[in-house]
C-alpha cells in the first residue's frame, strides 16, 4: 500500500507494479498529482510540470495492478511486516466513478460556490467537479458536502432541496446517499509518501500576509503562473490584476527561524525563488524587475548551481543578501515597501507591486495524526524519523517513507528515494512477487486497416497557454479539417490529459479513424501515451504521428502569433501528410536475463546490488580497486554522527556473504555488448577475461577529491583536504587536540568559473568537522570562511549546533578569497568580515579545505560502452530527466547511482542505490521484454553485403550474414535513428516510420 | 590600514560571559548569542540605523560574535540604543539584542553617561529619583486634597495616605509630586469615580527603576525593594502605577528576575490596563463628547512592545475620545519616540541623536493630522514635548488619564461642582 499519491507516491506505485506487486495507491483527496500537479514549471530544466506529470498520473490510472484508493486515509495498520491489516476510512465522493465521465453538466447547474482550493483559493468553483482539470482519476467529487445544499438542508428537512447536478446528469451518476466507508485491505508492506503542508505566513504577522492584497506565497504565484490558474498564466497581481513592474521574493518565510520552531532549512525554496522568478520574466510583456531577498544561496542539486548562475548573468535577477524584516504600505496604491539592510550595511527602501512570500515546508498534519495512529516515530519537527543508512525506513518495521514526508526535498530527491522504497518494499516481499497481480487485461483486438482509404483525426493542443496563447489553435484546427483524408478535428486544452485521452479513443470508434495525429509538445515525452491511447482502441499504435507546434513553433516565435499560427498549420499539414502513408508496425519480444551488473563496489553500488540479490536477482559486483568501499572507506562518521565505518563493514560483510552476489575486485572492463535484458560483459580480473552475462547494468562508479593547487595545498603539510582532515579528527591526532586555531575553507574547487557545479556536501563537511574538533578540543578556536552555507534541510540544525558551540563563520566572495600563507613558518590565513568590512588575519594551526568532489575518471569509458552520457559537468553521467528519472539512462536497462550521477551525501547514495535496484528489477521482472516498431528493416534482396551499415550503426545493431551476404537488424537493439538507412548505397535499408515515400510526402507538405 | 591580528584582539569566551551575566526570566539556552546569523533583519528592523551614526545593531552583534569585547564595550551603540527591542522581534536566531545591550552596559564596569548613574544612585540614598522627602509628598499631597476639596464641594474628601489594608498602592513619578501636581487630581478623581480601596504611601511611591537602563541588577533590585517592602507592610494585593513605561516593565520583569517565586507577591498593573478594565467592567462611565478633538497614541516600547498592553490604550481612547486616529507603524510594529533606554538623563552626549530619532516620530503624528497625542509613559511623554518643540508641532501631549479624567460621569452628588 502506497499512502500518498503525489510524484513520490505514483513513482513508488508505479515502480513497484511494474515489479510484480499489486499496488493499493491510497490518496486523502480526490485525485492524484499532489503538490507538483499544481505547479507550474520545475527547475532547474522550466519543464512544465503538468506535462511531465500527467504521463505519469495517466500510467498510474491505466495500470492494472495499480488500484487508486481516493478520499481514504490510513486509520490503524494491524499485523507484522509482509502480513499487514490496514484499516482505512473513505470519505463519500458522492459520485460514481464507473458512470462519470466528467462532461460537467452537473457543475453547470450547480448553486455552490467555493474557494477553489488546487488555486489557493485563487479562484471559485462549484462544489462538485474535478480537483483540477487534469485530475487521475477523472471523475467528479462533492469536495465539500457540509456546504451542499441537499446534503445539509435536503437531508435535515427529509425534503428534495436543490439536487439540481442529479438532474443534470445524463450518465445517472450522481449519488446523493453515498456513505463514509471503512474498510480493511491485507497487504505486505507500506510506503508513506504523504507529502508536506505548506507553511502558513499569516502567523508572521510582519509579513501583512492576508492583509496586504499583494502579498501572496511562492504556491500562490505557481497557480498565477499556471496555464490551468486563475489568470491563465497572465502575470497579475491579485489587487487589481494589473501586470505588476517589480516583484520581490522573501526566503526563508517558515524556514531557518529558531523564534518559530522551524529551524531547518526547507531545502527547495531557493531553487524555486528563481525559478518563479524567471518564468515571471518569461511572461511578463514588459521588462519586469525581480529581486530576491536572502541569507544563503542554497542551490545545491545538480544543475542548480549553473541555473543561479543563469539567473544572475542571462535574466537578470537580482539577488539581495538580507533577511526581510517587515513589509509596509507603499506609495502607491496596493503596493509595498521593503526597508532592507544591505550586505553592506546600507539601508535601502525600495517598492514593490507584488511581494512572494518563499513559504517553507511542513510535515503534513494529516500525516502526523495517521504516524500516530500507526505507531510511527517522528523526529522533532514531526518529520518521519529516520537515520542516514536506512533513509526510507520508518520505526516500524514494514513501513517505508519517502518524499517531503522524511525531510524537505526537491522532486528528483522524492523519486529516487520513492523507487528506494519501492525497492524496500519489493526486498521485503520478494517472495511473494507476482502473486497478487491482476491478470493483464486482453490486449484490444487490432483492427485491420489494411487497404482501407486513409481517414485521419486530428487533435490540436493548446497546452494550456504555451501554445494556445501564441498560436491560433481554432484556426489551425479548422484549417486542417479541410486536408485530404482529414475526416475530425478537434481542439483541447491539454490532449494529453486523461479526460482527453477518453475522447480520442471515443472518436477513433465514431468517425472510423484509422490514423490519429496529434499536434502538441513533443512526442519525446508524449508519444508514448499517445500510441497506447491508440492501441487501446484497437488502433496499430504506429499509425499515430506527432506534430510538435510547442517547442517548434509557439516557444520560438513568441513574438510573431501569425507567423506562429501559419507555422503551426504547416507542422500539422506535414503530420498529417505522413500518416496517410503511415503502416502499422508490429513489436517483437525478446527474453530477458534475470541478472543483474553492478559496476562499482561503494555504498551505492553494495546497497543496489544487496537489494537485487535479496529480490532474488543473481548480481555481478565489479569493483576496479582490491576492496570495496569506495569513498566511504575515508569517511568515518556522518554529520549526524552515525558511526561509517562500522555500517561499511556490515555492508560488505553482507554483500560478500550474499550467496547470489559474486564480488570481482581488481577488475576491469574490457567489453560490453549487447541490449537491455540481454548484455555481455567482458571483465578481466587478475589478467583473466570473463564473460557476464546480465539483463541490466547500474553504473555507481562513485567520485573522487580535488587534489587542489590552491591555499597552499601540497606545499605546507598544515593544510590539507576535509577529508584529511577528517582522518586527523577520527585518530585523535595531537595536531588536532593541541590546536588553537583550525580554519576550513568552502568551496574549494567548487563554484568555480570551470567548475561550476556545487559540490553539495562541503558545507555540512566542515560543520561535521568543525563540532568533532569542538568536541576534541573545545577550547580550539575554529573559523569556517564560506560562500553560502548549504546545510539544507534538518542539516541546518548542526549548523546552528556548531555556532552555538562557538565555531566562527564567516563568509567570503568569491572576488576576495581567503589568503592562505606561510609568514616565517606561521600558517596564516587573512579573510575579510563581510559585515564589519574589517580584514582579519588568522593564525592558523591546521587549515581543512572542502575540495570539490569530482566525476569519476573512467565514466567517459564506461558511458560508451554501455551506450550513455558520461560527460555532463566534467564527467558526471546524464540521467534519462533530471526531475522524473533521476536513476534512468535513456538506454534501457542502465541505470545509474552515487557519485558517478553528482555530489551526494551517504544516506542520498543509499537512496539512489536501492533506487537504480528498484528500477531495474522493474526490467529482471519481466520474462520478456518488448522491442522492434519503428526499427531498420534491410531488404536483403537489394542488399549488396557492402557492410557499411555494419560498422556504421551506433548501437552495434547490425549483424552481417555470412553465408547470405547480406545485413541484418536485431530489431531490439535499433532505436531506428536511421543511420544506417542514410548510408546504404543501395537503398536497402529503410526505417519503419520514416519511409523514403513517408518523408517526401511531409517535405512536399512543407513546401505545399 | 594593517589586517588585525584576530588571535590577539578576539575574546572568544566574551559572547558566552555575556548570556552568564545577562538576567533572564526564561531558559537561557535559548538564548544563545552564537545564533547570529547576521542576517540583517535586526538593521532593517532598527529605524535608526542609517538615521544615526554607530547605531546598526548588526555590527554590534557581530562585534560580539567575533569576540571583539574592547570595541564592544567603547562602541557608542552601547548607550545610542534605546532598547526598545524592535529589531530582534523577528530575529530568527532569537537574540534579545535590548537585554544584550543592558547586560554590557551593566556589567562589564561601564559608568552610563550624563546623570543616568546619579539619578539611579539618588533613588536609592532616598528612596526615590527625585529626593523628594516625606514631608514634601505629604504637603503636595495635602494641598491637591485641598484643592479636590473644593472642586468637590466635599470638605472632607482625602486622598487615602498609608491606609494599611487598602487594595491598592498607587505608586506615582516623582515628577507628578514635584512637577506635574495637577496630574495628582487626574488620576484621584479616576479613583474615586471607581470607588477602589487604594492608597498612596509617603516612603514607597516611585514608580521609576533606572537599575533597568544602567543594568545593574544589584541597584535594581534595591529600588524596587522600596516598593516592595512597603506594600507587605500595608497589606495590599494590587500595585497599580501611574503612566510610566519602563516602571512597568521593571516592575513586570523585576518580579520575575530580581525576585524569587514568592517574594514579591503582587500584582503590577499599569494604569492604562487598570483605567481599560474599570470602563470594561463599568466600574467608571465615561463620556466621549467631553474629548471632541482628535487624538492618537504612541506605543511606548516597555508597555506595548514588551509588556503586551497592546489594545488597552486604544480601547480607552475609543471609549474617552470622539475621535481617535492611529498612527503608523503602531502597536508592537511602533517606532520608539527617540528617548528610550535612559536616553534623556543621558543629557547632551545624546540630544543630537535623540532629536534626529524624534523627527521619525514628529513625522508619524503629524501624518495622523490629530491635535492631542497620548503617551501613557512619563519618558516617552517627555520626549515627545521636546519633539514638539523642537519640530513646532502645536500639539497637545497627554496621558491617558488626562482624556479618562475629563471624561468621567459622576454619579448625583459626587464629583466636580465647578460646573454648577
């Protein structure tokens, strides 16, 4: 049972369906989605976020092993681990799901309105309808019945009051009479995936939250900037709804405030501010001023450094170092005033249409009452307790956690960690893998459209406003109608959306369509969705075509809409021009080796493959060292204060003892061939080659340290690396104990004009390092020079715990960096207080510098032979989505974890480490797997055994047949990039899909 | 200019000596001054900051922080500050940066400006700020009562004088006694109307406590020992003070810090909560029409930032006034008038910065358009008269009970005859 249908909750639902699990998906409100399904982009890529969630909330809602539980929470959990009774309690939706088909008839007529609460009370709605227009499932509710008149007055009275959506509806799906309902469900194991409350501000009395009309929260802005919001994307200001000149951001509003309570830092807001801030820009028609007020910088993940930069550089922003004290009444009507100190020291005034306040995050209250109920300890903030090496465990056994219910986190942080708990949760029911699952459902029957005359149907996307707000959409679609074969047309305001997808099937069945064509985004993301809408209706998946007139048209001619809207009928003529000629293409299966490739013997690789053995999964761990370890070998107690090296000797004592795990140190690979479900590896070990084969590979090859050149590394012996330093800590050295003062320096390496990227772990390094020096020796005067302190989430706490035992912090730019020298045999270190503006220098008895953690040195090699990125930010590997597959390749069946994906901390390896297991028991599962469709085919009569598609194909596809001289393709292998077709002198090879006669007929579209 | 040696001029124990000799009424490991995060809410809180020289509150804590305990003790912020505790109301780190300053100006051997320390001294030798004798207070006393004698038409009204068994002790400023006589008659005629038990006594009725602004905890607790000693003697249950501010808050605050649990077993009620709760319970009736003009208040920081009485004056206005205004910012969000913090016995060293503060505040009334303003303290009140002066307002400055006084309804019989 999954509790909590948010990113996290679907990922783990969906993850854990796919690994032979019936899945209980148990939602509080009416619909799934959670928070992100209200936001309007995501950092640090500005993908729309609704449109990389509703892939997902659709999959979830088609699975047929995924069964959504809405209105219901967890009452009581009874029972051991792999044996649960849960008791759960379903608030009456008032409406059948079976029979709705969300037309809103009944919401029409309806009397009731409310606040609408998915806009934050934005907006009004009725009182029956869709939590949000995308909702999964898409069925309509009664959210608030105490305010529905025939469910007050009518049920009181015994009379017939209003009942004016029963009426109204056709479907007869209205019900009145339905009741609470509580129920039991057996299951194996939990995860809670709850989420998070936003922080209420109107308590900051400062702030005239509530009461200055212009004041709204960062989740507010969201739904202002949201297509499906309020003001349909167009930037107002609530006072008024005029376009506001300047907007302010104010962090940390319910975050890293000690007179509150909320001392941790909430861990997201940062990289969110930005993110408002830029799309805000985006949208505004005039040149809009965006400041951002704040103490730290914390953009920390991958690619957010780089982001901040852009920020700065490219857009524009401005970002104020000043934690804001008030807001007041500004000169103009509705406006506000912020009187800020700057970092030096000036006072400023400056006015504002439109203030944001960055609201932290909460524990969710809800969950804290089902945390009681079930016996679940919380930590001090009533967050889910949990310790580093056992990050989505909770007190109970047999209940998992992840997501922002365990401790602020940004959604790539809540996907891994979610298919962590899949993973946790399959380990601990791997027995009973595929025993509760739902027969899959009869594949339609295909319908034969062979020789039938092309009859296309035609579904144009506003995509909210992305595109709608640019591109004509009415008149691309009335103009395509007219095209040859055009026999429907039709607009929506997200095609993608479920609602949508009931349409298009329904009239693929009215109008006899026998070629669907979207025009939409890209079919990157969405074609999948689309093709199985098809198949669902009986229709060959292939004769679907993509017609992209978002990226290639709406986003980039902006400013041009008539251009924009010619343009956008040309993309779709050109579609459909295509799939006239389009033939239905058939898949192929393939078996799968139900083994698995671990590359890497660190905490993240030994985590992931102890959870495939323990799943039942033969592993192959390959370590290139003679021990395994990896970094954690030089780590010897967390921040926390959790004891490394012991839980690395229970790891490795487990993984070598795992009879299903066989261990090659020392080893090297030499090859690697071969596709998902099916690679050979050549290793060699000790100067003998072996050969492994496996159905799936996960990259954790780990990192390394910077060995620096800077502050006088490698020149005097006092200043050393954190983790140097560290080891000096764990013996106890007298260097160490007889010190008087121990400096650290941050960013060393890290943040850098050739290093951009920030290296995550160096602030809560040293704040390690500086309380374990305290602790030793508590008279030793320990200095920290830093940039930004990046102690995100509960990590703030140690922070704060080492101020408070006197650690001295002070903060530097990068233009004024710290001086490190040797003055007679004295270490000294000169810094500049950035407050006081008065230079310092420090004698220095040990100087620890936080060096940048560095890519592994081998990734580039590894990358090409298992066929991905291996070169991102200097030689960190490239995940499949930064936000939603956090541990996928784009090559199937590769999957990536620790170091090797960026910058972590010990418990976020772990994570990600049971994370890649879970993703990739998702492939060992399965005894077949599915390939071919529009793949390469070769016409071996015009073949003429030249065998330049041989050594041309990338993926090492193509296979050269001796004895009939001629080539061939391994349909499982070609991802059908048409290579080989562009090569071949004697137009043997064609790509399914992509024709010859398929692209003429689009290029004459074009130029028609 | 040459980079300090931080080895040589950092005091690193100096931010914990402070939190040891600071006076807490609450747990003092939450308030840790190695917090900080000088973050800058705390100089942008200040209204003074950039208005006077040496007066940002984020360098003084980061002098502390960095142990730079001979600049902090000659910095000027010191004694500029008027402890008003605005800046740190949304200190996330929690810091109380007034009690901080109190704490280095009261124990680190610092000796106050101008006669901040001499008045402290004088109160103690007296028994009260002014050295007003027994005799004086007795013969002041006597010739009001004389005075509401004849108002009353009642020859044999008077004012209750060491009534052992009273309900009440009314403790006064010393000023009234020697200044201000006519506010003697004001809050009499408030008393009586609402027929308490109450008295005054000759040897304990200084409301004063300067051991609050030169912090020294020593010399306050002998101050307000005055009071103390002086209400066990008679009985009382209720000590209720005339309008001061910084009496109150040391009264409040003293009980809980310079006193064990039970030594002081009083009630402390300033007269603006006092005069709020006889109109809430209809112990006095007021009239409104008898003050037409427009009036506003000020907030003093001791009763309203740090004693809490936030809607109290606002509730009396409303009832006392036809037409009250506020000013803005107000209630805990107030600016301090300029002279808080000891800041008018600290004499000439601060009149320059004290006057510049006050223009803030001369800004905030006048924006209220209003011709009375109200200051239910005797610092602030003062303050804003030089204000007054110095910005040639033309406003009326009063307290409270000047507005309630006027406002009574007697019953038949009572009260003033001059009328009739």
């Amino acid at each position: 049972m999954v509790v909590g249908g948010g990113i996290a909750g679907v990922q783990a639902s969906l993850d854990l369906a796919e690994a032979g699990y019936y899945v209980y998906l148990v939602e509080r409100s009416s619909a799934i989605g959670g928070t992100m399904a209200a936001l309007d982009k995501t950092f640090p890529t500005n993908d729309c976020s609704m449109c990389i969630l509703s892939p997902k909330l659709v999959e979830c809602g088609r699975h047929p092993n995924i069964e959504i539980v809405t209105l219901a929470s967890l009452v009581d959990l009874q029972g051991e681990p792999g044996n649960f009774k849960a008791t759960l309690i379903q608030a009456p939706r008032y409406v059948d799901g079976d029979k709705c088909v969300a037309c809103g008839d009944c919401a029409a007529k309806c009397p009731v309105k409310i606040s609408d609460e998915f806009n934050e009370g934005l907006a009004i709605k009725k009182i029956i309808g869709n939590k949000y227009a995308q909702a999964v499932p898409n069925t309509y509710a009664i959210s608030h019945p105490e305010k529905c008149l025939y469910l007050t007055k009518g049920v009181q009275t015994g009379k017939e009051v209003c009942k004016l959506c029963v009426k109204a509806c056709n479907k007869d799906a209205i019900n009145l009479n339905d009741k609470e309902k509580t129920f039991n469900l057996d299951i194996g194991a939990v995860i809670l995936a709850p989420g998070f409350d936003e922080f209420e501000p109107a308590s900051l009395k400062s702030f005239g939250y509530g009461v200055y009309k212009n004041v709204v929260t960062s989740i507010e802005f969201e739904r202002i900037l949201s297509a499906s919001g309020p003001f349909s994307g167009h930037l107002v200001r609530p006072s008024d709804h005029t376009e506001p000149k300047k907007v302010a951001w104010i962090q940390c509003v319910g975050s890293r405030d000690r007179r509150i309570g909320c001392n941790y830092c909430s861990s997201v807001c940062c990289t969110y501010a930005i993110k408002e801030a830029m799309i805000a820009k985006e949208h505004s028609a005039t040149p809009l001023d965006t400041a951002i007020f704040f103490m730290d910088m914390r953009t920390y993940g991958k690619g957010f450094e780089a982001y901040y930069n852009r920020a700065q550089n490219e857009t524009g922003i401005r970002f104020v170092r000043s934690r804001i004290f008030e807001l007041a009444p500004g000169s103009t009507e509705d406006s506000l005033k912020i009187r800020y100190s700057d970092e030096d020291g000036e006072i400023k005034n400056e006015e504002f249409d439109m203030v944001v306040l960055s609201v932290g995050l909460q524990p969710s209250k809800s969950a804290i009452e089902m945390a009681g109920k079930i016996g679940v300890e919380l930590n001090k903030y009533n967050f889910a307790d949990t310790t580093n090496f056992t990050p989505v465990e909770t007190s109970r056994s047999g209940v998992f956690i992840c997501g922002a219910f365990q401790s602020p986190m940004d959604i790539p942080t809540s996907v891994m960690q979610a298919s962590a708990a899949a993973a946790a949760a399959g380990t601990l029911l791997a027995e009973a893998r595929g025993t509760a699952l739902k027969a899959a459902a009869e594949p339609t029957v295909e319908l034969d459209v062979a020789g039938e005359e092309p009859r296309v149907g035609v579904f144009v996307c506003n995509c909210g406003i992305n595109i709608g707000s640019v591109v004509s959409v009415p008149e691309v679609r009335d103009y395509v109608a007219t095209l040859p074969n055009v026999v429907y047309a039709e607009e929506n305001l997200y095609t993608c959306s479920s609602d949508t997808q009931d349409k298009i099937k329904e009239a693929i069945k009215t109008h006899k369509l026998n070629r669907v064509v979207v025009s939409a985004c890209t079919p990157r993301t969405h074609e999948p969705l689309f093709r199985a809408t098809c198949a669902e209706a009986g229709l060959n998946p292939y004769l679907f075509e993509f017609g992209n007139i978002r990226e290639h048209c709406s986003w980039v001619h902006m400013k041009d809409k008539e251009a924009a809207t010619q343009k956008a009928k040309e993309i779709t003529a050109r579609a459909i021009a295509k799939a006239r000629l389009l033939d239905p293409l058939h898949t192929v299966t393939i078996g799968v080796n139900k083994s698995a490739l671990v590359i890497g013997g660190g905490i993240a690789g030994m985590n992931a493959a102890l959870d495939l053995a323990t799943q039942g999964f033969e592993v192959s761990l390959l370590e290139k060292s003679d021990a395994l370890g990896g970094m954690a070998r030089r780590i010897h107690f967390t921040l926390e204060g959790m004891n490394v090296t012991s839980y690395l000797e229970g790891l490795v004592s487990a993984v070598t003892a795992n009879p299903k795990i066989k261990v090659y140190t020392g080893a090297q690979i030499k090859d690697a061939v071969g596709y998902v479900g099916n690679f050979t590896t050549t290793v060699e070990v000790g100067g003998k080659t072996e050969e492994i084969n496996h159905g799936a590979v996960v990259i954790a090859i780990g990192g390394r340290e910077l060995k620096t050149t800077e502050y006088m590394y490698g020149q005097d012996a006092r200043v050393m690396t954190g983790l140097e330093l560290e080891e000096e800590i764990a013996k106890g050295s007298d260097k160490v104990k007889n010190a008087k003062n121990i400096v650290m320096i941050n960013c060393v390496g890290s943040r850098e004009p050739d290093r951009v990227y920030c290296s995550r772990v160096c602030c809560s390094e040293s704040v390690k390092n500086a309380l374990k020096v305290k602790e030793l020796n508590p008279d030793a005067n320990v200095y920290v020079l830093y940039r930004d302190m990046r102690t995100y989430g509960f990590k703030e706490d140690y922070y704060e715990a080492a101020r408070g035992k006197g650690v001295m912090f002070l903060r530097f730019d990068p233009g004024n960096k710290p001086v490190v020298a040797n003055d007679g045999g004295k270490l000294t270190v000169a810094v500049t207080d950035p407050i006081l503006k008065e230079a310092f220098t420090i004698d220095a008895d040990m100087v620890g510098l936080a060096v940048a953690t560095l890519p592994p040195e081998d990734s580039k090699g590894i990358a090409q032979l298992y066929k991905v990125t291996g070169e991102y930010e200097g030689g960190f590997f490239l995940e499949a989505h930064m936000k939603l597959r956090p541990v996928d390749f784009a090559t199937d069946g590769v999957f990536l974890a620790g170091l090797a994906h960026g910058p972590k901390f010990i418990e976020e390896s772990i994570a990600q480490g049971r994370a890649a297991a879970a993703r990739a028991a998702t492939v060992l599962t399965k005894d077949q797997l599915v390939g071919g469709g529009a793949v390469a085919k070769v016409d071996k009569e015009k073949c003429s055994g030249c065998r330049v598609c041989v050594t041309l194909c990338p993926y090492n596809a193509i296979t050269f047949l001796e004895e009939e001289n001629v080539a061939e393709v391994n349909e499982v292998l070609c991802k059908g990039c048409g290579t080989c077709v562009a090569a071949c002198p004697s137009k043997a090879t064609q790509a399914m899909g992509f024709k010859d006669e398929q692209i003429f007929a689009e290029i004459e579209a074009f130029l028609a | 200019m040459e980079a300090k040696k931080l080895n040589e001029v950092r005091d690193p124990k100096f931010r914990d000596e402070i939190v040891e000799k600071m006076c807490f009424h609450d747990d003092k490991a939450k308030f840790n001054l190695n917090y900080c995060l000088s973050c800058g809410t705390c100089a942008a809180g200040c209204y003074f900051t950039d208005l006077v020289e040496n007066h940002d509150p984020r360098k003084f804590m980061r002098k502390i922080a960095l142990g730079l305990k001979d600049e902090v003790l000659n910095d000027p912020f010191v004694w500029l500050c008027n402890m008003c505790g605005r800046c740190t109301m949304n200190c996330p780190g929690n810091i109380p940066l007034a009690n901080v300053v109190r704490t280095v100006r009261g124990q680190f051997g610092l000796t106050a400006p101008g006669h901040l320390q001499k008045v402290a001294e004088t109160h103690m030798e007296t028994g009260n700020q002014m050295a007003v004798t027994e005799e004086d207070f007795l013969d002041t006393i006597d010739w009001m009562q004389e005075e509401l004698q004849e108002e009353f038409g009642d020859p044999n009204f008077t004012i209750p004088v060491n009534v052992e068994g009273a309900e009440i002790l009314f403790i006064a400023h010393p000023r009234e006694i020697k200044y201000y006589p006519e506010d003697i008659k004001s809050w009499t005629k408030v008393m009586v109307n609402a027929k308490e038990s109450w008295t005054l006594c000759p040897t304990a009725f200084d409301v004063t406590n300067f051991g609050l602004f030169n912090g020294r905890d020593d010399e306050a607790r002998k101050i307000m020992d005055f009071t103390i000693n002086e209400a066990k003697r008679l009985g009382v249950k209720r000590i209720v003070m005339t309008e001061c501010g910084h009496g109150y808050w040391a009264y409040k605050w003293g009980q809980k810090v310079w006193y064990k649990e039970g030594e002081c077993p009083f009630t402390f009620e300033h007269f603006v909560e006092y005069m709020a709760d006889l109109i809430k319970t209809g112990k006095i009736k007021v009239d409104k029409s008898k003050n037409p003009q427009t009036v506003t208040i000020h907030d003093p920081c001791n009763t309203v930032r740090k004693g809490g009485l936030i809607e109290e004056g606002r509730y009396i206005l409303e009832n006392v006034a036809e037409n009250f205004v506020d000013m803005w910012p107000n209630r805990e969000y107030n600016i301090c008038c300029g002279g808080g913090g000891g800041a008018l016995p600290m004499g000439d060293w601060v009149k320059e910065a004290r006057m510049k503060k006050g223009k803030l505040k001369a800004d905030q009334m006048m924006a209220t358009g209003a011709e009375i303003c109200c200051a239910p303290c005797h610092n602030c009140y003062d303050q804003l008269n030089d204000i007054n002066k110095e910005y040639k307002l033309g406003m009326k400055i009063k307290h409270l009970h000047h507005l309630v006084a006027n406002a009574l309804i007697w019953e038949e019989g009572t009260g003033p005859k001059t009328e009739e």
